[in-house]
C-alpha cells in the first residue's frame, strides 16, 4: 500500500529519486518513500522527513540514523532537500565515479553505494545524452547558417546573372 502522501512525495522530488537521482522512466515505474530519520529513530510523516528514494537507495539506507557518535566522525546520509550535495560528492564527468571531499560524502556514497556500476553507467550515459543534444543543437544552428548563407549566395548569384544577360 503506498504512503498516503506519496504523490505529494514524488512530485516535490520531481519523480527522481532523493539520493541517486534516478527517475521513475530510468527505473520503469514508481519508486518508494524513505523517512529519511526512521520510525524506528523517531521519525514522523512530516514532509521534510519524506523522501523520494529508489528501492535500492531506501534498502541500503535502511534504518540507519546517525547517533552522536557517528556523527562526531562524520557518518551521516546527507538530505537530499536540505544539504548542499555538492559541498560532500562531486562526479567525476569523465568516469561518472562520485568522488567524496569530505568524510561525510564519503559515508553517504558508501552506505547508499552510490558508485555501484549500474549508477556510474547510468550516469555516463546521461552524460552522453546531454553532450549528443548540446551537439545536435550546435549543428542545428550551424544548419541553419550554411542555409543563409547559401541562400543569400544564390540571390547573389542570380543577381549577377541578370546583370550579365545570362
């Protein structure tokens, strides 16, 4: 049975899964709802403990909840609306490998194992797809001039044979 706020859920992650990003087209259908702190920590249904997670991402978050301790060593999951990622983990855009720069980012790839081949290839290939539209727009463009151009040059052309009697 889904969670009763489960479409408000999904639309605030814009169908994307809160922690590796993959989309409910990537996974081939809906994904599930994490309490980012769990019940069993002393979670709740408050909206910004909801989160928008693939079942993967949710299995091996599982109920982990950082005590004092681990958090002194930095263990933490990151939230995916209230942490700046990027300050944590960054993608290496030639492997699509996450590389942590703090430990934080580092526990946080580890227990989601964020580097796990399916992902890291997943993210390759969104990058292969954004470079081949940057591309195909770039030509686009660069279609279009060559048509202006031969345009203007069959006008010039026509121009010069009526000048010429031709």
């Amino acid at each position: 049975m889904a969670h009763p706020k489960h479409a408000q859920v999904r639309q605030r992650y814009n169908y994307r899964c809160g922690y590796c990003g993959v989309s409910e087209v990537d996974t081939g259908g809906e994904l599930t709802i994490d309490h980012f702190q769990p019940v069993s920590a002393g979670g709740d249904d408050r909206d910004d403990n909801l989160v928008y997670a693939c079942i993967r991402c949710n299995q091996y978050k599982s109920n982990f909840f950082p005590s004092p301790n681990d958090l002194a060593h930095g263990w933490q999951v990151l939230h995916p609306r209230r942490d700046e990622i990027s300050a944590y983990v960054r993608e290496d855009q030639q492997t699509g490998a996450l590389i942590s720069l703090t430990e934080s980012g580092r526990f946080h790839m580890a227990l989601l194992q964020l580097n796990r081949p399916a992902l890291v290839e997943h993210r390759v290939s969104q990058r292969l797809a954004a470079l081949t539209a940057a591309k195909q727009r770039l030509l686009e463009t660069e279609n279009a001039q060559l048509r202006a151009t031969s345009a203007a040059q069959e006008t010039y052309i026509a121009r010069l044979r009526q000048l010429l009697g031709f």
